[in-house]
C-alpha cells in the first residue's frame, strides 16, 4: 500500500533503493528526464535537469554527479573557488508529479574538490549532528513537522466561516479541502509519510480575498529523511499552488491580529527500533533529559528556528505562540508541549466505542512524542533539525538536566499567558524579540552547536553576522500597531523559507 511508485515498483522500501535499482525503474518505465534537487542557503529546493540519452549516460549521471557553482547557491563560498559536487542520495528517488513525461528526482548532498562532504551545507550539518547525537545516547533520534500554511485566493459568499474559528472545518465551510489532499497525495507519492492534514484556526476575509489556514502534519521518521521529506513537500505544495492559481505562503504572519503559521516540531528517540520515551506509564529520564536540553539552549534555537524579523511578530507574549521557556503536558502555551500520548492505563478506547470488537491489549505509548512550538517556515529545515538535534544531545550531556526539567515544568492546565499567573511567566526566561537578540543568545551558547564538530566556527559565525544584519532590535517598537508597515514586511517576506 505504499504509495511510492517506486517503491511499489522495485518491491522495496526507499531506504534500500541502490543505483542499479534506479537505472532498472528508468530503463522499464520509459523514464526520460533525471532531475537532481537540493537546496541553496534560502532553503528552497533547485534544479538540474538532465534528459537521458543512453544507458551508459544515465550510469554516469547516477555515479558521478554533477558540478555546480556554490557561490550562487550560498552567500558564503567564494567565487574563486566555488566549484561543488551534487551527488544523488539513491534512497530518496521519486517519479516528479508534475512532469509532463516519466522524470525522476533525486535529492542530493554536496562535496567538495577533494571528495569530502561540504563542511558547511546544512544538509551536512544535519548528518553530523544525527551522528553526534547517536554517538553519544546510544539513540536514534526521530521527528516530524507540521506545516501550517495560509492560502490567498479569490473570496468567495458562500458557507463563510466565522472569523479565526476555521478549525477542523469541513468542506463546503473549508474551501481548500481538495488542494490539501492532492498536495497530501502528490507529497505521499514522493516518498513523505503523512499523518493527516486538516483545516486551521486561522481564516478571514479581507479586500476581496479569503485567507484560510490548513496544516499537514507528518509521521515521525529518522530526522534526517524527516527534513528531506519537508523541503520535498514545500515544494510539491508551491507548485501546486501555482497551478490552482492561488499563493501559498508558510510565513510565521501574514496579517495583524490573527493567527500565525508555525513549524511545530516533535521530537522521539528510540533504541533499535524501540521507542524510549515511555516506561511504566511515565515519561523516561531519557525524554526529560532531551526536553531539559530544549529549556537550556531555548533561547538560541530561534536564532535557526526564526532566523528573520517576521517571525518575532508571532513570538510576541500573551498570544498564542509560547515565548516562555518552560514544558507541559498538552499545553499549547509551553514552549515545549508533552502531546496526548496513548499512556491510558491500558484502556482500550476502540474496544469501548465499537462492541464488537474484544480489547486487544495492544500498547501504544511507543507513539509518545514532544513538540517544540517555537519554530516557523521562516527556518532552514536542514538548520533547524540539527539544532534541535544538538540541543536534544547536550540535555544528554547535562549532570543536572533531570533537576533543569523539574525546574522548567508547568503544571496541567496552566495557562501561561493568562494575567492570573503573571508571577508565574515573569519567573521563566523569554524568548528573544528580534533577530538581533537572538544572534545574542546564539554567541552566548555558541558551543552547544559547535560540540563534536557538529556547526562549524564558521557558520555559526555566518549565522550571527546574517542575524544582526536584519537590524530588528527595535522593530518591535518601531512598528507599532501601524498596519501599513507591518504588512510592508509581511508582503516583503511572504515567501521566505
């Protein structure tokens, strides 16, 4: 049943596709074009095409890889010497959906002269630091995203829905149903496994046109082939916005006053193939120790997380994006959520709501994950997975983070933004309000990132010096309840990520 047409092809899952595994689906599939993709510092997938004009070129194509100019791909190589390798990473192969004849696409890493790994390329950055955190825990750490995206398009009269309760909604009253579930399963056949998509909070109307909110989330998976399965979908969803002719946009806020768009990550580790997150009903020191590690560098993960000046107008306190540093369960205003996670006592709720089925005993908990709530699609998925990754590793590395995670802990139910437990917030540390104050925080934990040669020098360097040229620090202030300047930004940022 899965819905990769390669993998239903070949008769194996992605993570064992060779290169003769490819040229077999090529040569049996009239296929005619390879497309190789990989993303640039904007964090937007590229392109180089190549159309098949023998069996020995495509062996070629598949062996060797191509040249590119890394100087235009990113800000920091110079163009004296800036000459990179693409090569195609097999496992994520997919027929390209919106291609007019057979072509297959292929995600690729970049290398340097020497042959060595790009040092540099988030993509890298993010296998060091899976490698680091393994290394290290023993643990394989596993995450998904959820992508919360407005579409803009042409209002319509009929079945409205109130302002900002879009939640959960249903076609006729959800007029992009139908793009959501082609975009679930154009995403589903590249090879992204999908946990489902729903409508969102967020919907108005406004000169003409109707802004509604949906989001599609996806299944916990290794986190590296979890950012790869991200930017894939990002794309397939553009494009097919650009074929329904309407905008899409991933911007963390599009508007004053109403709800913004994030990029919720959850977070899992398991041992050979075994979740660790629960045991005996509660959550493992392990989970708290990663969730401690969250508390202790949350204040630069927006610095990856965030990484422009819109962002921090959805981080702002006493809305609903959490800005304080502390954890709960099932609380959305934590900066770290503990979702439900199927730990019922062994209850067996499909057994109570259909009779006629007996309980089966079966234990769920191994679906318990943690969601960090702060990120947006303003981020580098590649970035931000290692930095979570690298934060997650030194909640690890900690002596006190068990005593760090009962400190930061907030009860069931309690609402952080709400004026009743003021005390309560202005005893938690903050998130930072700009760009600029978070290239701070980035310098101030700088070796959380760099440990074990996870984030070079260099680029953590880059990133505070890329920070602090968005000049934001003020922006806040500056910006005021102005509508007029705020939807300059926004219109300037759009789509951004």
């Amino acid at each position: 049943m899965n819905p990769n047409l390669l993998v239903q092809f070949l008769g194996k899952p992605a993570a064992e596709f060779t290169r003769a595994d490819i040229i077999e689906f090529c040569e049996k599939n009239d296929v005619k074009f390879i497309n190789f993709r990989y993303c640039g510092w904007d964090g937007k997938l590229k392109t180089l095409n190549f159309v098949i004009n023998s069996a020995e070129h495509l062996e070629n194509i598949l062996s060797a890889g191509e040249r590119v100019d890394g100087s235009s791909l990113f800000p920091f190589v110079e163009a004296g010497k800036s000459d990179l390798y693409v090569m195609p990473k097999y496992r994520t192969a997919f027929l390209d959906p919106f291609a007019e004849v057979p072509t297959v696409d292929i995600l690729c890493s970049f290398y340097n002269r020497d042959g060595e790994p790009f040092e540099s390329s988030p993509e890298y950055i993010l296998r060091k630091a899976s490698r680091a955190f393994t290394e290290t825990t023993g643990l394989q750490m596993e995450t998904m995203g959820e992508l919360e995206y407005y579409i803009i398009a042409d209002a319509e009269e009929l079945y409205p829905v109130p302002d900002q309760k879009g939640y959960h909604e249903s076609a006729p009253y959800n007029k992009f149903a139908d793009f959501r579930t082609e975009a679930m399963r154009l995403i589903s056949q590249a090879g992204g496994l999908i946990k489902y998509g729903h409508s969102e909070v967020g919907n108005f109307t406004y000169d003409g046109k109707i802004y509604e909110q949906n989001e599609i989330e996806f299944l916990p998976t290794n986190i590296e082939d979890a950012a790869d399965q991200l930017v894939v979908a990002k794309w397939i969803m553009r494009q097919l916005a650009y074929e329904y002719g309407v905008t899409l946009t991933f911007a963390p806020k599009i508007t004053v006053g109403k709800a913004g768009s994030g990029l919720h990550v959850h977070c899992k580790f398991s041992k050979n193939g075994q979740s660790v997150m629960v045991k005996n009903g509660e959550l493992t020191d392990e989970c708290k120790k990663a969730i401690a590690g969250f508390m202790v560098a949350g204040t630069s993960l927006p610095a990856f997380g965030n990484p422009n000046p819109l962002s921090f107008l959805r981080l702002v306190p006493h809305q609903e994006a959490p800005t304080s540093l502390c954890w709960s369960f099932s609380n959305r205003s934590a900066l770290v959520r503990v979702p439900l996670g199927w730990i019922n006592n062994g209850k067996d709720m499909a057994a109570d709501c259909n009779p006629l089925e007996k309980p089966s005993g079966k234990d769920f908990s191994g679906k318990q994950t943690f969601e960090w709530r702060a990120s947006d699609g303003c981020a580098d998925i590649y970035l931000l997975m290692s930095a979570l990754c690298a934060a997650a590793r030194h909640g690890f590395e900690m002596p006190d983070a068990l005593k760090i995670a009962e400190k930061t802990y907030v009860g069931l139910g309690v609402n952080i933004h709400d004026d009743s437990n003021k005390q309560l917030q202005e005893s938690l540390e903050q998130l930072p309000d700009s760009c600029v104050a978070a290239a701070k925080e980035l310098q101030k934990d700088r070796e959380i990132y760099t440990s074990k040669g996870v984030f070079s020098e260099n680029i953590v360097d880059f990133m505070i010096k890329y920070l602090n040229n968005f000049n934001d620090a003020n922006l806040r202030a500056e910006l005021g309840n102005d509508t007029e300047k705020i939807m300059k930004l926004v219109n300037a940022n759009m789509q951004v990520g």
